[in-house]
C-alpha cells in the first residue's frame, strides 16, 4: 500500500483537474486506525510553481477555517516532491449525486432551503475571516458548485474545496480566458472579469437553490460560450411558468434576488441570504428538521446509493498480524516454554479442602479399610454359624422331623 508522509493511502475516491482524492488512515499500535481524506496535487501540477503556490494558498486559507458548514482541514505537506493536505473524511454524497438522484422531481422545497441555508453560513464564515490583525482577507469562495458541496448520511452539509478561492488578489484565468470556476454557477459580475465579491458566492447559491427545488438545471443544455454571451448581457434565466405551482413565490422572489444579474441587487451577504431562507422556513415549515429529513431520505430512498458509498469505504484491511518469528527462534520459544516448570496450585484453605474431593490414594487407602472391615465382619460372622449347631440341635431336629419315631 502507498504511503505519503504519515499516512496509508487506502484507495482512490476521486480525481479532479488538479489532484486525487485518497480514502486514507493513520495508523497506530495494535490495530489503531483513524480515517481522513488526502487530497494531493497531481504529480505533473506539482512541478509548476504557480500550481503548487495555489495548492499552499488553498490549504494555507482552509486550514484557518473552523465552521461546521466547512470540511476540517488538518494539515499540508510535501514528501519527495509530492504534495498533499489532509482533511476529515465525510461520509456522504456531494449535492450534484444527490440532485441527480433528485432529478426531475427535485427536491421538498424546504429540504433544498436549509441545505442552501447551511452553505451559506459556512460561506460567511470564509467571507469573515480576516488576517492576524482581524483585517477583513475579502475571501471569496469563486467555485460555489454542488459538486463542491457535501451532505453527510448523518445530515450534515459541509464546503469543500477552496481550491481557486481568492483573498483580494488578481484571479487565475484559464487558457481560453474565462474565471476559474464553473460556469453554470458564475455570476455575471465573475464571468465580466470585473473585481468580484462575495456577492458572486451569494449568486452560485441562488442558482443552487434554484436547481434544487425545480430539478432542473438553469441552464439547461446550453453550452459554456452560450452562457457567458447570456451573462455577459445580464440576462439569467428566470422561473417559468410550469415552475409557478412547485415554488412559492415567497421563496421564487429569494433566488431570482439572489441571482440578479445586477450584484448590488442581490443580498449583500451570505448571512443576510440565509436570514432570509430561515425566516421563510418559520413560516413556511416551523416544524421540519433538516437532519431528520436527510437521515429519513438517506435510510429510505436514498438507500442504494448510501450502501454503494459505504460498501467503498468499507475496503477491507487485513487484522494485523504479529511480526513474523523466524523458524528457529520459534522452536527455541516453544521449547523454552515446555520447561518453564507449572508452579503447583496453592494450598486451599482448610474449608474448601475438607469439602474437596478426595485424592486417588485416599480413595484407594479408604476402599482398603472398607474391604478389610467387611471382611473382618464376615469371618467373625461364618465362625459363629460354624459353634451354632452344637448350642442349638435339639430345635433343629425337632423342627426338621417333629416325629422322628415310629
Ligand atoms: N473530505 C472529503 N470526504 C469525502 N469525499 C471528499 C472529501 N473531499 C473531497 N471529496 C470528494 O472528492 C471530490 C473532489 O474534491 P475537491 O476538494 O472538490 O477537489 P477538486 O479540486 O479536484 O475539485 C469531491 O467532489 C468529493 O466527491
Ligand atoms: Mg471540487
């Protein structure tokens, strides 16, 4: 099995355009396993110092991050030119399987907005951060995708991947001119080049939620250049009319604020979008509960592809065995073993002894007594009968023939 630094990779989970997603563990003394993820950055990226300075500054930014909407990253390293970062291992489906599986039905439009809800607060909790003087870092997430999202069986929903996130610094382009980032999910403020801000996370979650809730995706099948032309001209799709009986307009007027073109139209930050989704929960569905609801669809519907996931992280290892002993130095242990005297048992006390069994001698010395005194008994016995008939044959004989004469 591979190792990179301290840690065993057990399988490959996934591979991206920039690394491999390893199913890992540390191990410790008798049999210890703990479980964790190893994103490492694709040998050939590894060799480009502009890659490797974006994989330090993803792993630098999501180290500092705490939030229980966002994965825990543990730490980074490199090993012989490899370079990798550790993060928990999440058990679960990203929101694109679980929006598939969805498809078309979409998901309980209170189900989709408190996912949307937890992303946003993991979001702001990025967008917050600030450096060792508490100055805002104006971080912005850029790649806000459901692929990038994660629901856990348990119903957690957590961030992943801050692999093209920015604090306030000129952005990554790609070879044919467009932001990192996925276009289905980019605003039209990000795809303009424009300095973008977290409004434009505040726009990827419209668009999810949108999704979500319609089973449909915004775009439809439009290819990458017919969404930037679109975007570009600040027109984004919006509801239609069959969308009208499946959404409440309460929660249409949410996404398409959250998805209008124009940013300053949109809420101004991702905290006040999920104060928003809440209020709308209270009235709407006071008494759901977005773990409940989760762990109910994970157990039912969602059955399959939850034992497909698990049976993946289910690979089997091997119990551990001890070292081998070479053959000579078992027998020496064995016959070292079969000399080592078995110390005698010790003494019972005197209650437990008078109760014990008795031993073999005993039995046989007690059998002998017996033996003997019978046989004392019936001598004694056979030389009385042999004194009897002369004391007593008068009584025989007249009981044998009453009338002996004539
Ligand atoms: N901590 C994790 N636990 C379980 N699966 C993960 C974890 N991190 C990533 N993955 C899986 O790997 C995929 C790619 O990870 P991601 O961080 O998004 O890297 P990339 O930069 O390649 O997109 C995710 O969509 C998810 O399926
Ligand atoms: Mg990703």
């Amino acid at each position: 099995m591979r190792r990179l630094g301290k840690y065993h990779l057990v399988t490959e989970l996934a591979r991206g355009g920039m690394g491999i997603v390893w199913l890992a563990e540390i191990r410790g003394p008798r049999g210890f396993a703990k479980r964790c993820v190893v994103k490492e950055l694709l040998p050939e990226l590894a060799r480009a110092p502009h890659r490797r300075a974006m994989f330090l500054d993803e792993a630098s930014l999501a180290s500092r991050l705490s939030h229980r909407n966002v994965v825990q990253t543990h730490e980074v390293g490199d090993e012989d030119g490899r370079w990798f970062m550790a993060l928990e291992l999440l058990e679960g489906l990203t929101l694109r399987r679980l929006q598939e599986l969805a498809e078309p039905r979409g998901l309980r439009p209170a189900l989709a907005v408190r996912i949307a809800s937890e992303v946003l607060r993991g979001l702001h909790h990025a967008h917050e951060l600030g450096d060792e003087r508490g100055e805002p870092l104006g971080i912005v997430h850029r790649d806000v995708t459901p692929q990038n999202v994660f629901v856990t069986f348990d119903g957690q929903v957590k961030l992943l991947d801050f692999g093209v996130a920015k604090s306030r610094a000129p952005r990554e382009e790609t070879r044919d001119g467009f932001a990192k980032g996925c276009l289905a999910y980019m605003s039209p403020d990000h795809v303009a080049k424009a300095p973008i801000d977290r409004r434009a996370d505040v726009f990827a979650v419209g668009v999810i939620l949108r999704e979500l809730i319609t089973g449909e995706r915004l775009w439809g099948d439009a290819d990458d250049r017919a969404i930037v032309c679109r975007l570009i001209t600040g027109e984004v799709p919006i509801f239609e009319p069959r969308h009208v009986a499946r959404v409440p307009s309460a929660l249409r007027r949410l996404c398409e604020m959250a998805t209008a073109a124009e940013r300053a139209e949109r809420f101004t930050t991702a905290h006040h979008m999920a104060e928003a989704l809440d209020a709308w929960l209270s009235v709407e569905d006071p008494d759901g509960s977005l773990v409940s609801e989760l762990v109910a669809l994970f157990d039912g519907e969602l059955a399959p592809a939850r034992d497909e996931v698990r049976a993946s992280l289910r690979v089997a290892r091997p119990l551990p065995r001890p070292p081998p002993v070479p053959a000579r130095a078992r027998t020496t242990e064995l016959a070292t073993r079969d000399l080592v005297p078995i110390p005698p048992p010790p003494p019972l006390p005197h209650s437990v002894a008078r109760r014990g069994a008795f031993t073999r001698r005993e039995t046989f010395t007690t059998a002998m007594a017996v033996i003997a005194g019978i046989a004392a008994i019936v001598s004694v016995a056979a030389s009385r009968l042999d004194d009897e008939p002369e004391r007593g044959s008068p009584d025989v004989v007249a009981t044998s023939d009453p009338d002996p004469t004539p």
